[in-house]
C-alpha cells in the first residue's frame, strides 16, 4: 500500500517492535499463572455444562472443589482425567458427582499422568476438532451464500429478551446488516459465572449463554438462506469469564466476539493479572476458531479527548495486535478497534478523523480495522445526529474499514427501535454507494493538515511505546496513561481468581489449538 499520509514507517516498525517486547515482558507473566476462569473453560471445553440444585454452574462446582482442595495450580483438566480413570465416567458425569457431593477431586488416589493424559487427550482432540468444524461450515457458508461489501454494517439488538433480539436480528438482517451484535445485560461482565440456558429478562442487553448463542446462530442462518448471503453472529467475551465465553461462541459458531487486552481493566476494573491471563486463552480459542476479535481502544475516547489523546489509540492498537500474534491469531482476524468521536464543534475535525482513520488503514493493512461511530457527542437532536453518522460513513468508506458499527441519530435517547436501525443502515448504504471508490480517487496535500496530523499521531504513540516498553506495562496502566483511568495491580475484581501454575500444570487445549507451537 502506498502512504497517502507519507508515513515513516521506520517509525511505524519500531513503534510495533516496542509493542512486541511489552507483549513479550507480559507473556513472561501469563505463561506462570492460570486463572478460575481460564480453568473452568477447560472444563467446558470437556463437555462439562449445566448446573446444580442452586443453579450453580457445574463447571465453578468442579473448580471450586479442586481449588479448596489446594490443587488447582496442576490445572482442572488434571484433576478431571483422575476421576475419569478412577470411576469410569466421563466429564459431565464427574462434575456431576462432585455436585451430589458423591466424590471430591482431590481426595481420589492418584492414578499415572499416562493415564490421565491419555484420557483427556481424546476428548479435548474431539472437542477441538468441532471448533475446527465450525470454522470450516463458516467457510463453506461464505462460499455458498456469498457476504456483504466491506465495511460490514454492524448493528446490535439488545432487547434483553433472546426470543425478541430474534425478530429484531432478522429483521436487521433484510435491511442489509451483515453482522449482528447481541448486546450483554448490564454488568454481566462483572459475574464470576456464566448463566445457563434461554434467558428473557436481561437489562440493557442480552444474559451471554452457550443457549442463546445456539438460538441466535440458528435464526442468523434461517435469515442468511433467505438474504443470500452469510451474517456473522457478535457477543462480547470480555469480563471476569471472558474465555469461557470465547469457549461458547467457538462451539456455537460465532464469528466476531469483542476481546480487548485492556478494557476490562480500564473500563470494568478487572484486575490486571487477571484480565491479562484471561484473554490470552480466550484469544487462543478465537484465534483457532477462526473469529474475528474486536478490540476497545474506541472507548478511550470516552473518558479522554479525542484530539489530544488519539495516540493512546494507536499505541493500544499495535499492542493488541502483538498480544493477539502471541496467541495465534492472524492479522486478517484482527478487528482492531478506532472511533469518530471527536466534538463536532471542532474546526475541521472532520479532517482530523480522516486522518486518523486512514493512519490505522495503511499501518495495519490486513486488518478488518473495527470502526467506531459518534457516541460522545451525540446529543438527542435526530437531525444533527443523522449527518453526523453520514459524515463518519463516509470516512469508513473512504478510508476502507472493515467492521462499522453503525451510528444511530437516536442514540442519546434509548436503546434503538427498530426503524432507527433501518434509517442508519439506510445512511450507510447510501453514503457507501455514492462514495464506493472515493479513496481511490483522491490523494492528501503534501505536509498539509491530514499527513502533519497523522505524523503527530505516530510520533507520540511511538514515544508512549517506548516509555511502556523501559516501565512495563502494570506500572503504564497504574498511571493512567489509557484513557486518563488508574487502576492498581493489585486491585480491581477478581484477583483471587489468579493462579500460580505448578511445574506440572495442564492445559490440552493451549498446545492443541496453536498447533503445537506452545
């Protein structure tokens, strides 16, 4: 790709090379320690599902008992695969056991790590060869059906209730979304659990469940045979059990699952460690699954100003991008996430957008770059807000994004009705048809406002990679340099839920979905 904005892309490499050894000083960390949530979804992905009594889910039972027992830092799938060779069951049997109180996991005599292993080994090999099976119906679907022109129009529903985003998906789907993002109920990402089976009362969004997953995947599909072409399925694997969600959506075919590095612990405050651990696993199971990640950086420009700290953007950006190569991920499965969130009172803001919307273009040009729409600023008047979202359809379209959210001129008031889902989508395809091959046509003055913003841009996100990469990252983020938010090491939710590993932890899956590479 030619540089419309005449980058120095010496910078651009050793602003990605710091990125690297920050990514690379943090693996030292994740590669020591487990979490709950990490050891749960091991045992999801062996087939333990449902809950007990007290609508417990069985897969914190079993973690739960080994951890009181002291022996979690061997990993859950260890303690599992004794059970298995001591009473002949298998996995969904032995939690259910540990639930009746019949057997307690770390009380059985221990068998041979052989033995053991080798029955683990072929269930976790069965269980990820239908998570390869998915991402290969979902290559076969695109071939088939055929799929929408990027940018995809992204667009959520959010009833709280499965059976009503239903109607609404599909509905979104005629008018011409390709992708649909089922909203999670408030603060679900603050739950150390994931609820079990349909759900209908969810506040603000939908309960995120392995049942309302395979409900909505079935519709999308109904609806993609009708249309003619594939829709992507969306849901957020962030939080507290952001890989055991990642698990979920890989079993049930999604295909784009918001994952960030560090918005749990900006924006939620998750602990750091504990975030940190978690989303490599979960992007471990995205990565093989074939799913498109969508990552956070656009909520910055929510609690910080987009003019002065753009550069946060693209410094979490080429750090995202180096997490999610460290567990597997390929660049065209990268949604790294940017916004059009800048006060529209601004001189020329307009100009500033576009540049930095075509500098996140030409450094990650594999990229299915994640556009965000006007959110900040928005204000309740429909009017203005309808041209604000044009005016950021129209950089998406110049600029070659890969996934739009798209604005809503009503999203200051409430949750969109389903007219104002057709209008935005309405918006787009017009600003997109009109406007298809603008960025072909038009090139940027030489040392004029775009380029000299874009430079700016790149020299402070390199200069705040260099200063991460001599710190580290705990101590960047206990500073406050994302978002203008400080957050502690060791605060937040969910530090206890962090695990040192034994020598002789076990995880099958890690080595089986990076193919053996770890």
């Amino acid at each position: 790709m030619n540089s419309k904005l005449n980058l120095d892309f010496n910078k651009v490499e050793d602003a990605r090379n710091s990125a690297k050894n920050i990514a690379e000083d943090v693996q030292e960390f994740i590669d020591k320690h487990s979490t709950v949530s990490v050891e749960r979804t091991v045992a999801r992905l062996l087939g333990v599902d449902g809950v007990d009594e007290i609508e417990r889910p069985l897969p914190n039972v079993i973690v739960e008992n080994v951890s009181e027992g002291g022996g979690l830092e061997r990993g859950i799938a260890y303690w599992i695969g004794n059970a298995m060779v001591h009473t002949g069951e298998g996995p969904q049997m032995v939690a259910e056991m540990v639930s009746r109180g019949d057997i307690d996991l770390t009380k059985l005599p221990i068998a041979s790590d052989e033995d053991i292993y080798s029955r683990i080994d072929t269930i976790a090999q069965d269980s990820t060869e239908k998570i390869r099976k998915n991402k290969l119906r979902r290559e076969e679907y695109i071939e088939t059906l055929g799929e929408g022109r990027k940018p995809y129009l992204y667009v959520i529903v959010a009833t709280g209730n499965i059976y009503e985003d239903v109607v609404q998906a599909q509905a979104a789907a005629r008018q011409g979304a390709d992708i649909i993002a089922v909203i999670r109920t408030t603060a679900q990402s603050l739950l150390d659990y994931v609820p079990y089976g349909a759900t209908t009362e969810g506040f603000g969004g939908t309960y995120a469940t392995e049942e309302n997953f395979r409900i909505m995947r079935e519709a999308l599909d109904e609806v993609g045979e009708e249309v003619g072409r594939y829709i992507r399925l969306c849901n957020y694997c962030s939080g507290l059990c952001m890989p055991e969600i990642a698990a979920m959506g890989a079993l049930e075919r999604l295909d784009v699952m918001l994952n960030d590095a560090l918005y749990g612990i900006l924006f939620r405050d998750i602990n750091m460690q504990r975030t940190l651990v978690d989303q490599y696993f979960s992007r471990i199971i995205n990565g093989f699954g074939g799913v498109i990640i969508n990552t956070g950086e656009d909520n910055y420009l929510t609690t910080a100003d987009a003019v002065e700290e753009a550069h946060t953007v693209l410094a979490s950006q080429f750090m995202n991008e180096q997490f999610a190569l460290k567990a597997g991920i390929p660049e065209e499965q990268m949604g790294l996430g940017h916004a059009f969130e800048m006060d529209p009172s601004l001189e020329n803001g307009f100009l500033l957008e576009l540049s930095q919307a075509q500098m996140s273009r030409e450094i990650f040009p594999k990229a299915p770059l994640k556009y965000m729409p006007p959110t900040k600023f928005m204000t309740g008047n429909i009017f203005k807000g309808h041209i604000q979202d044009a005016l950021f359809n129209l950089i998406s379209v110049w600029t070659n994004q890969g996934l739009q959210l798209l604005g809503m001129h009503t999203e200051a008031i409430h949750t969109p009705h389903l007219q104002d889902r057709m209008l935005s989508i309405q918006n787009a395809q017009y600003v997109f048809n009109n406007a298809r091959d603008i960025g072909e046509e038009i090139q940027f003055k030489d040392g004029g406002m775009i380029q000299t913003r874009a430079h700016d841009v790149l020299n402070k996100a390199e200069k705040l990679l260099k200063d991460i990469e001599q710190e580290g990252l705990f101590s960047a983020i206990e500073k406050g340099k994302f978002g203008d938010v400080k957050r502690p090491r060791d605060g937040g939710k969910g530090l206890d839920g962090v695990i040192k590993k034994d020598k002789d932890y076990y995880n099958p899956f890690i080595k089986m979905m990076l193919g053996g590479t770890k």
